[in-house]
C-alpha cells in the first residue's frame, strides 16, 4: 500500500481537538475512555461502514503502538467514549504534567490523523483496505502552552519524528482489525498563543472584516474610525490572551516576531471555572461527573424540564467566571508592566473567551488604563465561535511551509512563517 502524504495542523485543547488535515477541518472533545473488557464488543457489520464513516470521530475503537502513548488499552473517542458511562481521559487542568508528558495527546493527535487516513480511503474506494493496512506520511504542526514549549518542546518534537520509525494506529471497530502507518516527515512545535497570531497573519478578507466588527463594536464612540482589520492584525508589537480551558497563554510579538522573553503561562484556564462550579454543584448533589459533561449542559439550550434546574447551573458558573476574571485581569497586569510600553494591540481569543466576556473585557480595559498612555491601545476581544481556530489555522499556515523549508535547507526548528 503506498503512503499517503497529508500536511496537518493539530491543536490539542485541554477541552477540544482542532484539527485541520488538508484543509477539512475537525472539532472534537479532548476526551477518551481505556477499555479493559472488550469481549463483549460486537464488530460493525458491512452494511453499517458508511455509517460509521460519516461520525469516525466519535465511534472510532483504537489501540496504539507509539512512544507517544505509552498504554496498550483499547480507546473509545468522542462522543462514544462520553456517553460510555466508563471513567473520562481528560487532560488535568491542575496537574504539573504537561501535554507533552502525558499519553492524551498522542491518542488524540495520532487517533485524528488515522481517522483522516481511513476516512479518506473509504470516501475514495467505498470498502475497507483488502490488505488491512493503510500508510501515510505527515507534514505536521501543534503546539504547546508557553511555560511548558520551552522545557519539553524538543523531546515532544522527537516523539513525533521516532527515528523515522512508524507509529502504528489500529481500528478494532471490524471483523478485521485496519492498522494506520503513521511516518511523520517534518514537525514543528509552537508555542499556543504564537500560532494564533500566525492565524491572525494570514486571515481572509471575511475574517478580517469580522475582525474589524467584533473590535469597533465594543468601541461605540468612534476610537476605531479609520482602522481597518488588517490594520489590525498587522501590528508589530501585540499581546495575545490565548484563553483555553487548562492554561491561558499570554504571547507577545515585538517588532513583529514572537518575544519569547516577555511571553508566558497562567497555568489555569476555562476548565478551572467548571471545576469549581462543579464541586459546588456536586456538594449541593448534582450528579455531574466531568467539567466536560458539565460543559456540554451549560452550552446546549435547555428544554422546558431542564430550565429551572439549567439557570441554577448558570448562575453558580457565571459567581465563578466572576472570580476568574479578576485572576486574569491581575495576571494581565504582570505582563502589561513588563511590556506595555511598547504595544499596540490586545487581542483576547480562545474557547474561554466568551464565556468570560461579560466579567474580563472592563476589567481588562480598567488594567490597560491604570497605565496611564494616552495612546489607542484597542483591545480585540473575538467570539470563541472562530477564535478557538485562530491556533490551528495558525498551526496548518506553518505546517504548509515546512517542506518548501525544508527544502531549501532551512532547519526543520527554525521558523517557517
């Protein structure tokens, strides 16, 4: 079977997977359950692949051979694996271990590029591989939080490449298993933060112009008149407030290049709101177990059973946004005194971002203007609904770069933007 090649940019959010493989983007929760009793799994029929092709991501049963994932057990992903009733994977938005560290990000980065590959040839060829075995070769691209990028973005990085050995993925969800070759060929590791400023570099006219109305909205007297969204996301010297849901990273540019002097992590995030409002749901005796099962309540629209028992769930989350919002706005003040002299600036994105709208974005511009400057220091602060791709349509810019990079001679670690 010849191996495919693909370019791929993977963002592995603490609470959901973005990936763009070739230009098709693919959202997913950051979540996986282990199996330990697979006897009783009955094999998806021929009649039933188209189906499970169309929703792979979230009926997909695999098992890894990588120095990625370090557990042999059987996963179930997404969807599935959420409403499996067995004990959630889900990355620990208060532990030391970073993503780099732990088996999750290779479950869900290799789990993403086998399900593209099969995926794929199924669309293609309307059956499963005769030789139960497909091959495919990466141009790839992620990235890790600031604080953790600089201590374990090299090891991450050699993880991937593997001497050039494969990392093997395996469907169990057949009569036959399917096994996905996986080669990665040129991988660069970013920093989260960095790489949605690339993804602000390279946005569309619609993008820009939807830039452009998210920023003059929350400036109602004209300071914006005259600026434009490419104005915007041009500037030399800006701050980003990358808002995920285990870390918010805080990426400044100067002179249009990623400082990485000035940039850092808070190591808490989104996910750290619900986990408080999860315990004090769960002392009150709500059944939620996982912030990400408490997530996808507040996120979805409640019926009429659900209303009551819903606004008493917002309310106890928005009490605990509140409190994270002045966290983040002190955290904002640490950097801002070490670089706010020289920034044009601010753009707040992320999946957190919306959420925390209502409690951050005055208490933001409170900070910024105890500094006292008279200039315009706009604050861009974008809806999560496209925001939370702004690292990963970062991350796939770069990854189309590293073969002409690398081609030319450049070092794969060097910058390809």
């Amino acid at each position: 079977m010849t191996a495919v090649s693909i370019i791929a940019g993977l963002d592995l959010g603490n609470g959901y997977v973005k990936s763009n493989i070739n230009g098709l983007v693919r959202v997913f929760p950051s979540i996986a359950v282990k199996q330990f009793n697979t006897a009783h799994h009955t094999p998806i029929g021929d009649d039933d692949i188209g189906t499970f092709m169309a929703d792979i991501i979230n009926q997909m049963d695999l098992s890894f051979s990588s120095p990625l994932v370090r557990s042999t057990e059987r996963r179930l992903f997404g969807e599935r694996a959420l409403k499996s009733g067995l004990n959630l994977e889900e990355f620990d938005v208060f532990a030391r271990i970073g993503k780099a560290e732990v088996d999750l990000s290779g479950v869900l980065g290799l789990g993403t590029i086998a399900a593209d590959r099969l995926y794929e040839f199924y669309e293609k060829n309307g059956n499963l591989p005769a030789s139960g075995k497909l091959k495919v070769k990466v141009d790839l691209a992620t990235a890790l939080p600031i604080g953790e990028y600089k201590h374990h973005a090299k090891m991450y990085r050699q993880k991937y490449l593997n001497e050039g050995q494969p990392h093997i993925v395996t469907f169990h969800n057949f009569e036959r298993p399917v096994h996905v070759e996986i080669s990665f060929e040129h991988v660069y590791v970013a920093n989260e933060g960095e790489s949605a400023q690339y993804g602000l570099m390279f946005a569309k006219d619609a993008f820009l112009d939807m830039i452009h109305r998210e920023a003059v909205k929350r400036f109602p007297n004209g300071e914006l008149n005259g600026i434009t969204g490419k104005d915007l996301v041009t500037a030399k010297n800006t701050l980003g407030i990358d808002i995920g849901e285990g870390t918010i990273d805080f990426a400044v540019f100067s002179n249009g290049r990623f400082n990485t002097d000035a940039s850092s992590t808070m190591n808490q995030g989104y996910g750290s709101v619900l986990e408080s409002t999860l315990s004090k749901l769960q002392e009150e005796g709500y059944p939620y177990k996982s912030r990400k099962e408490l997530s996808e309540f507040l996120h979805n629209e409640p019926s009429p059973f659900t209303k009551k028992k819903w606004t008493h769930v917002k309310n106890v989350n928005q009490s605990e946004e509140n409190r994270f919002g002045d966290v983040v706005s002190s955290e904002v003040s640490k950097v801002f005194s070490r670089v706010g002299g020289f920034i044009e600036v601010i753009f707040v994105f992320g999946g957190g971002a919306t959420p925390l709208e209502w409690s951050l974005f005055e208490k933001l511009q409170q900070r910024v203007s105890e500094f006292g400057d008279d200039n315009l220091l706009p604050i861009v602060y974008l809806d999560s609904d496209f925001s939370r791709f702004l690292n990963v349509q970062g991350l796939y810019q770069v990854a189309q770069r590293l073969r002409p990079a690398a081609a030319k001679g450049k070092k794969q670690t060097e910058k390809a933007v």
